[in-house]
C-alpha cells in the first residue's frame, strides 16, 4: 500500500511510519523511540505530529541518523 504525506492524518501511528519509510514494524517502532524523534505518547500510544516529523525530516536530510 502506498500512502502520500498529504493523505495522513495530523497525527501519525507506527503504522504510517512503516508506510511513510518502507521500513517495518520493529524498526518504525525502534524509530518513534529513539532519542532524536519528535514522537510522543497517549494513552501508551506513540504518535507523531505530520508538523513535527516534517521539521525531523528537514533536520536530518543530508545527514545519516542511525537507530
């Protein structure tokens, strides 16, 4: 399934971190917790802002960030 930046809601899920990346679920999950990464946690729940993963990517670009 491919999924487009503009068609995810404001708040993102592991899920569309698998998507967004092409990565699977480990490594989204080991991502959203890693230090670094605008993610935060409802309800024991990850999440992270379209805003906020938008600002993460700008940083990084370029750059190597390893997990």
């Amino acid at each position: 399934m491919q999924v487009t930046f503009d068609k995810v809601e404001r708040l993102l899920t592991p899920k569309d971190i698998q998507a967004i990346f092409s990565i699977g679920k480990n490594r989204a999950y080991s991502l959203m917790k890693s230090d670094g990464f605008p993610s935060l946690r409802i309800n024991n729940r990850l999440y992270v802002s379209k805003a906020a993963l938008n600002s993460w990517i700008e940083k990084y670009t370029g750059r190597q960030f390893s997990l």
